[in-house]
C-alpha cells in the first residue's frame, strides 16, 4: 500500500541503522518515538507517533486506495477506489467507495456512496445512503434516502427519504419518510411509512402503515396494516385489522379483526371479523366474518357466511348464505341456499315462491294476521287450466257463520273476501267423522225381503225399523243349519235341527254315552269320573301248584279288589298288599300279564270259583 505522507517534517538522514531496528509484530510500523528525555528508542509506532511526526492533523483531506483500521477512523469525510474495514467510522462529511464498507458502526453526517457492499455489525447512520450491493447493519439511521440491492438490518430502519433496493431485511421496525419501493420482498417487525410501499411480496411480525401497498405477491402481517389503497396481487393474511381509506385488491385475505375499506375486489376468499366498506364489495370465493357492512353492492362467488349481521345495497350471492340478520336496501340475488338462523320478516305485496318442493317445520299455518274483527274469510286456493284459467280451494266463509266451503271451477280468482261459490261446490271424497248438516233432508230406504224406511238431515239420529217380510227366508236360505242325528262333524258354526237334537240326546240316554254294547255288559265308573263298559267273567279252576292259580283273561287291575274268590264254597277275602294282610291278590305272570292268582291255602287239587271285571 503506497502511503503518502504530507507535513513539514522530514526523517533525517542515517537516523536508521539495522541495530536499530527492532522485532515487532506484522503489520506494524517500525520507528523511533519521542520520549520525556527527548531520546528515542526503536519500537512500533502508534496512530498518534504517526500523526504527531508527520505532522498529520484530523481535518487534512487523506486519500487511500483501501483502508483497513483495527481501530476507528474518524475524518471530515472519506474516499476510497477500494474497501474500507474499520471498527468505527466516523464522518463529519460523506463516505466514496467504490469497494466493500465494514465495521462495528458507522455514522456519516454527510452522503454514504459505495460501489460494493456496506457491512457494519451494529448501526448506520447518515444523510442518506446509496449502496451498488446489499446494506446489512444492525439498525440504520438516515435523514435522506437509502438505496442499495438489499437492505438487512438486524434492528430498526428509521429514513426520512426513500428507501428502495431488491429486498429489504428488517428485524426491527421500519420508518420511512419517503417511498419504500423493493423489487422483491419487505420483511420487517413493523413498518411505517409516508408514503407508498412497493414489493413483491411484505411479512411483518407487527403493523403495516404506508399511504399505498402495492405488492405483486404476498402480505402476511400479525398486527395492523392501513393506509390510503392495498393492492395485493397475491394473498393477505394479517392478525390484526386492515384499515385502507381508499380500495382493497387482492387474491384472498385472511384478517384476524375487522377489515375497513372504501371497496374490495377478491379473486379469492375474504375472511374478517368485521367486514366494512363505503363502496362495493367483489369476491369469488368465500366471505366470512362477524359481521358485513357494505354501503354499495355485494357480489359473492362462493358462500356468504356471517355470524352476525350483514348489511348491503344489493347482494348477489353464488354459493350459500348464513347470517343472524340481513339488510339490504335494493333487491337481493342469491344463486345458492340461503339460511337464517333469526325470524324472516317480509314487508311487501306479494310473496312468490317458486320451487318443486315447499316444506314447513311448523305444523299450524297462521292466516289472517290482521283479520281481528272476522272481515275475512281465511283460506287457501290453488289455479288450474282446463282450456281456461279456474280456480279451486277451501276457505272459511266469514258471511256465513264461519261456515268451510270447499269450491271449484270459479273463473275469478279469490280475494280477501271469496264470491258466491254455491254453484261451484266442489266434491269431497273422504271418510266423514263428526255432524254433517245437509241442505234437503234424505230419505234412507230398505225394501225387499226386509221393508223399512228414515229420513236424514245430517244433524239428526235416524233410526230404521226393518220388517222381515212374510215367507222372506227359507230353511234353504240359512248356511248355518245342518240335519245330521249322530252330530259326527262336529261343527262350531252350525245349528241342529229340532229332529237331529232329539234323536241324538234319545241316543245317548239309551246308552249312557256308550255305543257298541254286548250282552251281559254293564257301565261303571273309572278312576277318572266316566263311565266305561266292563263285563264280569267267571271260572272254574282247579289248582294243580299249592298257593297259585292263573285266570284265562288279564284282569283289569283297577278294578282287581271287585274280584271274588271262592274256596271250597267260602268266600276269600281280597289282600291289597300283596298277601301281607286278607288272603289272596293278583300279580303279573312270567309273561307279564295281569292273570296269577296267589293265594298260601291254595292246595294242589282244590276247586276254586273266579269272579273278576275286564273292561268290554
């Protein structure tokens, strides 16, 4: 580095010796410095030894190629064909560069030009600043105005001029008193500016006021943003509310408060707590909020949906509606459903509803609202076309005692009081229930086989009194009657003759209810209350075992104690208990039939008599 020295000054001549030359550190200046003595020894000199030998003093003009200060520079003002690296520069005037600028801080009273990057690690101030390359400072301080391609700043951006570059990076909040115009995107805490904001796209951590902001791409705010118009090519997201006095463009906006404008133009969605707008709002997607406002016309894409009230001149709507009210001064279109969750109150003429299906949750219809003195018959009615506009209804006919009439094919459509309908009455098919009053009494009539006859005027009980006329039924007439002396069908929907009866109670008294009787047979009752036939039988045996015998029948065990038995002429007596007790019993032989005959004085050779029952 070529170092040009000007003062009055000189270094003497052999005033330097190699002995003299001392061991010192790289970059250092090597000299003799004065001391108390007015002696000097060899040793680096410092910034002050310099200036004070060479007679330098802080407002000589110096200029350098590049300068590179582990320390501060401090000058009137600076310029340099290279880069300038300092801890510190301090300029009471302006700084040319056409290298790179960095350092701790920088504070120019004057101009700041540099031709390549200005790098400071904490803060930038000067009049203004115009920067070829990028600006990057922990805060920047500037009465005038700052361009540079980007602008990254760690801490505040305060400019009373303009500000403008490619992208500007901003950690702390952003004042400009001018125009802050980049041509790619604004990131920034918050930002205040006087007048227009122009970039691509701005993501702001706090508020957002400029005069205008133009943005061809996105805006995303957590805090306010207002102004004079907002033009956002691409999406707005902004957490806190977005005040334009003018007019709002974008694609969509999502805004966490409420959104106040003159009008707005969406290719998207708008999504507020509180929509309000002087002028015209225009959306093609969806629009939500609390509430909507709008003084001009409201022209919705997709669904309209506000939890609270909407307001506007007209509404025309693609999608659906939902709100808790609605106020529109001049007529509302909408092209989908509409929902309201509140009462719907329409003060017109006329009330049409065209659609194919009409429903109502209410299961009374109100007719009449004003009808408090019975000035109006309350009805309903329908049109038809049979060559010929007519028309058909039921309606309460207030002239006539509150009387329903039920019409049809009058040519004049009904009003608030209905015309003379008793050349239309129409027909009713239905089951009746209750008291009909009719205009001529009728007469009911029976005649034929039963004769009888009642005259009816609907308010009355008629009672017919029929009369079977003579000969009118024969016996072959009646499908219920059969002749039959043994009952064999046993029928439970048929009627004996006097004949049958007789001949079959005669049957059964002569039999006792039993048929089929032999001789010698006899009835007698069994275990369960009936009468059976049975038939005594009667034997001779003699016994050829001692203490046994066997009948040639099986005895009808319940009937074994009516058994007799005699042995030798003497009469013995029946033992229910198997012989324990009396003499003899019956018991099963080895073929299990009900027929031996035991009894312990049985002696082979004996005559014994048998007399015992078996049912016939």
């Amino acid at each position: 580095m070529a170092l040009q020295i000007k003062g009055s000054s000189q270094i003497q001549d052999a005033s330097v010796s190699l002995s003299k030359i001392a061991d010192v550190a790289a970059g250092s200046i090597l000299g003799r410095s004065e001391d108390e003595s007015g002696n000097g020894v060899m040793a680096a000199l410092s910034g002050a030894d310099i200036r004070k030998i060479a007679e330098l003093h802080s407002d000589d003009a110096v200029s350098f190629a590049s300068a590179s200060l582990s320390g501060a520079m401090t000058a009137a003002s600076a310029t340099l064909s290279g880069d300038l690296a300092a801890a510190d520069a301090n300029l009471s005037g302006d700084l040319n560069a056409t290298g790179d600028v960095g350092g701790a801080t920088a504070t120019i009273s004057g101009n700041a030009t540099v031709g390549g990057t200005l790098g400071v690690t904490s803060s930038l101030s000067a009049a203004s600043a115009a920067i070829t390359n990028a600006v990057t400072a922990a805060s920047a301080t500037l009465s005038g105005d700052l361009a540079a391609a980007d602008a990254n700043l760690t801490g505040d951006l305060n400019a009373t001029g303009d500000v403008g570059g490619a992208t500007a990076t901003i950690s702390g909040n952003a004042t400009v008193g001018g125009t802050l115009g980049v041509t790619s995107s604004l990131s920034a805490a918050s930002a205040a500016i006087t007048n227009a904001v122009t970039a691509a796209s701005a993501t702001l951590s706090g508020d957002l006021a400029a005069a205008d902001a133009n943005l061809t791409g996105d805006l995303n705010a957590t805090g306010d943003v207002g102004g004079a118009t907002a033009t956002i090519s691409g999406n707005s997201t902004i957490g806190g509310t977005l005040a334009v006095s003018s007019s709002l463009s974008a694609d969509s906006a999502a805004i966490s408060n409420a959104v106040t404008a003159a009008s707005a133009t969406l290719s998207g969605n708008l999504a507020a707590v509180d929509a309000n707008l002087s002028g015209d709002l225009n959306a093609t997607g969806d629009v939500g909020g609390a509430t909507a406002t709008i003084s001009g016309n409201a022209t919705v894409g997709g669904t309209l949906d506000a939890t609270g009230a909407f307001s506007a001149a007209s509404a025309t709507l693609s999608g659906a509606m939902s709100s808790a009210s609605i106020s529109t001064s001049a007529n509302a279109t909408i092209g989908g459903d509409l929902t309201i969750s509140g009462d719907l109150v329409v003060n017109g003429d006329s009330v049409q509803v065209n659609v194919s299906t009409l429903q109502v949750e209410d299961p009374m219809i109100k007719l009449g609202q004003s009808n408090s003195a019975d000035s109006l018959d309350l009805g309903f009615y329908g049109l038809y076309n049979d060559g010929s506009d007519k028309y058909a209804g039921l309606f309460r006919d207030q002239s006539d005692s509150g009387k329903f009439k039920l019409f049809d094919g009058i040519t004049s459509e009904p009003t608030a009081t209905v015309a003379d309908v008793s050349s239309n009455k129409a027909t009713l098919v239905a089951d009746i229930e209750g008291d009909i009053s009719y205009a001529n009494a009728v007469t009911f009539q029976i005649s034929g086989d039963a004769a009888g006859s009642a005259s009816f005027s609907g308010d009355n009980s008629p009672n017919i009194a029929i009369t079977i006329q003579e000969d009118a039924v024969e016996l072959s007439m009646i499908d219920f009657f059969k002749d039959e002396d043994d009952m064999s069908s046993d029928s439970a929907v048929h009627v004996a003759s006097q004949q049958s009866i007789k001949k079959y109670v005669d049957d059964q008294v002569a039999s006792n209810g039993q048929s089929n009787l032999e001789a010698k047979d006899m009835l007698m009752v069994d275990s369960s209350g009936g009468y059976v036939k049975v038939k005594e039988i009667i034997e001779y045996i003699t016994i050829s075992s001692a203490g046994e015998a066997e009948v040639a029948i099986e005895v009808e065990a319940e009937f074994d104690e009516l058994s007799m038995i005699f042995l030798n002429g003497q009469k013995l007596r029946f033992s229910d208990d198997a012989g324990t007790s009396n003499d003899y019993y019956f018991e099963n032989d080895g073929s299990g039939d009900f027929k031996k005959l035991s009894c312990d004085m049985f002696e082979a050779g004996d005559e014994i008599e048998v007399r015992y029952f078996i049912k016939s």
